[in-house]
C-alpha cells in the first residue's frame, strides 16, 4: 500500500472558504483514556483550535491553519491518537459499549472494533467504508446502517415441562414473539430479533440461551436515504468476524467504483453470487444459520 502524504489523508478536511482544515482523529471504538485526552486538550491549546466530538466517536480539531498540519500531526501521533480517515477509505470504527458495560450485551463489541481497527483501518477503497459492531440488536450504533455492520444475538429456548407461565417473559418482549398457551411460553421464530432479553427476564431461568453469534450485514446506509444493510451471514466466533470482513474489503476493492455509494452498486456487482461464494467457503461449524 502506497504512504498517503499528508495533504490527501481522509482526516484533513477543508473547511468552507479554504482558509482554515478540520483533522479528524483516529479512535477506535470512541475509547480514549484520561492522558490521551488532557494531550487532545494541550494539542488544541498549543495550535488554537476548538474541539468536536463526531458522531463517529471521534474528535475533531477545527480551524487548524494549513500550514500547521505536518506539527500538529506530528504531536497527535506522539499522543497515540492520530489523524483519522473521512474519505474513500475505511474509517474510525465505532461499537457500543459491549459486555465491558451494558447489561444487554451478547457480545465483546470493543475488544473486536478495535481487532478491526487494526486490520482494516485507513485502507484505500473505490468508496467511503464504515464499519460498527452492536452487541444486541438494540443497535445503539446503527450498525446496520453502516457499509459493514455486526450485531451480536442470541437464540432462546425454552426447558420443556418446567415454565410456569408466570408471563414475565412476554411483558419484556418488545417484538411481541412471546404468548402464553395453555400455561406454556410459545415462541414465535418469524417475530423473535434474537435480543435475549427474555432469557434476563425469566426469574426462573426456565428461557435458555445457545451461545452468541455475530449477524453480519452489508451495504446499509446513513444520509438522505438511509438504508439498513443485507445479511451476508451469521457466525459463530470474532476470528470469522475478522475474515468474512476481510473478504468483503477485497470485494469492494475489486469490483466497486467510486461514482456511487456502496448500497447503490451491490445490485450491479451481483451481491447474491458473492454471498453465496463466500457462505460456501466457509467452514460448516462457523456459520450459524436460521438467523
């Protein structure tokens, strides 16, 4: 891969008038620790700039002077948070706060946003690329409108013979997938988002839970037309995570052009025969299906 010079980077955004640049700043997953920001603080103070927060969970410095940049990028590396992406490349990664902190989260969305940072971040691509893992189909990142976007579920079950039909479980279903029938808990597969909050629910423990998977989907879309993405596939593990992103960043790379919108050309690049070539060279025991 080609060294980007300063001036092309996705983070230098011009500002109207072309007096003055916007640095976006590189933050994975929106985490930055206490040292990381009084240095974010001392850098805006020592170049005289103002400080945004995105809502790609990063931090921009505004009205930088062009001719500050290569010092002030200088000192944002030293700072461990470097000049961002914004342009036809993958950009900062966002995630919600996952198991580390959320009662309904099925999924570690941080350690794994930031698996992908490593991997993925700053990549040339034909097009804008984002990238945002949810641990729960609440979707607190609106992964799904994302170009990649991972969830976390779960699958309930319920222990036959042992439910009481104390009901608790359909007054928590927000997706109404729960009924009581003949004092038995009967689920609705074709309603159920697979967001485990029956399973927390249940003050007997009667609901069950198979082990969390990741739903991944594709080619969703913020803005005037916000679109939710396609399911691809649903795994089992974040290394599959890791390389069904992986394969998709090839595809695009390959096939897509950079007059449009991902979402606007999957149509045209034959997204049906790419899911099916890529579900088909994964192995059985990674692939979840019935999601």
């Amino acid at each position: 891969m080609r060294k980007i010079p300063l001036y092309e980077k996705g983070g230098i955004i011009n500002e109207l008038g072309g007096d003055y640049c916007t640095v976006r700043l590189r933050i994975p997953a929106g985490l930055i620790t206490v040292d990381q920001m009084e240095g974010v603080v001392k850098i805006a103070r020592k170049f005289n700039t103002q400080v945004h927060l995105t809502t790609r969970q990063t931090i921009e410095l505004v009205h930088v002077l062009p001719a500050s940049l290569g010092l002030l990028a200088t000192d944002l590396e030293a700072n461990g948070t470097p000049v961002g992406a914004e342009k036809a490349e993958i950009v900062n990664i966002t995630a919600c706060p996952g198991t580390d902190r959320c009662r309904f989260a099925m999924i570690d969305s941080i350690s794994l946003a930031k698996t992908l940072d490593e991997k993925f971040f700053g990549k040339e691509m034909p097009v804008k690329f984002r990238i945002a893992v949810s641990s729960c189909p609440n979707s607190c990142v609106s992964e799904r409108l994302n170009e990649i976007g991972i969830t976390g579920v779960v699958r309930p079950y319920r222990v036959p013979g042992t439910c009481t039909g104390c009901g608790t479980c359909v007054q928590y279903c927000k997706e109404k997938a729960i009924s009581i029938k003949n004092g038995q808990i009967q689920m609705n597969d074709d309603l159920c988002v697979h967001c485990g909050m029956c399973i927390q629910s249940c003050p007997f423990h009667i609901i069950k839970a198979e082990p969390a998977a990741y739903h991944i989907t594709i080619g969703g879309r913020r803005g005037r037309h916000p679109r939710v993405g396609y399911h691809i596939v649903t795994v089992k593990n974040p290394e599959t995570v890791v390389n069904v992103i992986e394969r998709v960043v090839k595809w695009v790379y390959r096939k897509a052009w950079s007059d449009s919108l991902l979402p606007d050309q999957l149509e045209i690049l034959d997204f049906e025969s790419f899911k099916k070539e890529l579900v088909g060279e994964l192995n059985e025991d990674e692939v979840i299906t019935g999601y």
